[in-house]
C-alpha cells in the first residue's frame, strides 16, 4: 500500500473542504495570507469545521512572518484558531521564537497562548533593540547590530 495514500486523499479533503466552507461572498484575499500546514497526514471535517495534522506538521503564515512546527496541528476554522501540540516551535521574521508542548494561535488577535510540559517552562527569545541607550561596560552589541557593516566615510575624487 502506498503511504501517501492517506496525504493525497486527506489533501483533496482539505480543498473540498475548503471550497465547501468559504464565504461565497467573500472578497478574494492577496496570496500572502495564505496560512500553509503541511503534515504526513491531514483531514478535514466541513461539518465541525476543523482541520487535523498529524506528523511532521509545518505551518507557515507569510502575512506575520511566522513559521512553526509541531507534531500535531488544528485548525478551527470557525473561531480562526490554530491549536499546536507536540514539542512546538513557532519563529517570527526568522529571529524572535517560542517554544511550549502547546500552543494555541488566535490569527485574529495574532496572540499566542502557550503552554509547557509538565514540571517545565514555556521558552520564549526575543530581539529587542535597545535604541539611544548605549551597551553597559563590558558587554556586546545586539545579533541586530552586529550584522551592520561599519560606516565608511566617502571617499573624495582624485583629481
């Protein structure tokens, strides 16, 4: 038996889903508000509402810069909620990150509930630019800053 069987059944669940749920009167959205889950396998009930995904689950929301990943993910679409579970980690614009056994996405609040393990703590990194306050003695600039190329004064023509 092939084992995307269940992916490619579960991706045409998804569409119909999708087709079936969506507003009719519902304006067409720019592309990048697309929220994308990818998952070994997904399914979709357009009674409930909900998408299910289980195994290897990716989630990508270009309109927030965010990435995320889970063992498992659901959709609901009613209340416009993703629910992460399964050692998640979710990234925004590819620095500032969290890390819980759960977290519940609300897209649009754009807030994150999250959740860790028994006897443990939700990790949480963020970059904060201290601007116009200057280092503390004997510490280093921030991952931001150290990235820019040092000014250069311009060069005058050689006459």
């Amino acid at each position: 038996m092939d084992k995307r069987l269940p992916y490619v059944f579960s991706l045409g669940a998804l569409m119909f889903f999708l087709a079936v749920t969506a507003p009719q009167y519902a304006p067409a959205q720019p592309a990048n508000t697309a929220l994308t889950i990818r998952a070994d396998v997904q399914e979709a009930n357009s009674i409930t509402g909900v998408v299910t995904a289980r195994g290897n689950v990716r989630i990508d929301y270009p309109a927030r810069q965010l990435v995320g990943t889970a063992a498992q993910a659901q959709y609901f679409a009613n209340e416009q909620r993703v629910v992460l579970s399964g050692n998640v980690v979710i990234t925004e614009r590819g620095v500032n990150s969290i890390k819980a056994e759960t977290i519940t996405y609300l897209v649009r609040e754009g807030q994150f509930v999250a959740v860790p393990p028994p006897n443990q703590q939700v990790e949480s990194v963020y970059i904060v630019p201290d601007r116009g306050i200057p280092p503390a003695p004997g510490t280093t600039a921030s991952p931001i800053e150290e990235i820019k190329p040092p000014f250069k004064s311009p060069v005058a023509p050689q006459p």
